[in-house]
C-alpha cells in the first residue's frame, strides 16, 4: 500500500466514493468538506494509485461542464478498510445516492 497518510479526510473521500459519490461537487455535498481539501485530496489519491479517474464526453455532459468521475482502486479498497477500522462510524457516515431508490 502507498505511503499516504491516513486522514480522517482521506478516509471521508475514499468513502464517498464507495458509496456512490464519483464526482467532486457530489462529495463536497454529502461530505460537507470544502472544494480547497476535496480536489487535493482526490489528486493525491490518485496519484497515489487509490483512485482511477474518467471525464464523461460533452456529450453527456449537455450544458454543464464535463464531470471527472472517480473509482476506487484495489489499493483504494484496502484503503478504505482501513480507513473504516481506524475512523470508527465511517462507513455509515455518507449516504448511498441510490439508498432512497430502494
């Protein structure tokens, strides 16, 4: 595993994504966190090889700006869990976007 320092901001981020938050603006949402510790966050996640990340075409985009959507890694994964074992509560603490869907 990389030599990333575990943050209770990293673990927020990893687990926003896992739990369906793929795009900056949506983990600033469900984190509360604020853009200057989310983008950076993400950008040494994945150069860190936590995450993989992929800009949807303009297409799909329509009228707003393309979004940059992030995945987790299998490093990722094993990040986030132990994340989850460091940081108690974490798991529960962002909401799955698809839970009211249900």
């Amino acid at each position: 595993m990389s030599k990333l320092r575990m943050t209770f901001t990293t673990g927020v981020v990893l687990q926003s994504i896992s739990s369906g938050h793929r795009y900056g603006f949506d983990i600033m949402d469900v984190s509360g966190l604020p853009d200057g510790t989310v983008y950076p966050a993400l950008r040494r996640l994945e150069d860190a090889g936590m995450l993989v990340s992929e800009w949807e075409s303009e297409e799909a985009a329509g009228k707003r700006p393309p979004r940059c959507y992030y995945g987790l890694t299998a490093d990722g994964e094993e990040m986030l869990a132990t994340a989850r074992a460091k940081f108690r509560g974490l798991a529960g603490a962002i909401a799955d976007p698809d839970a009211g869907a249900r």
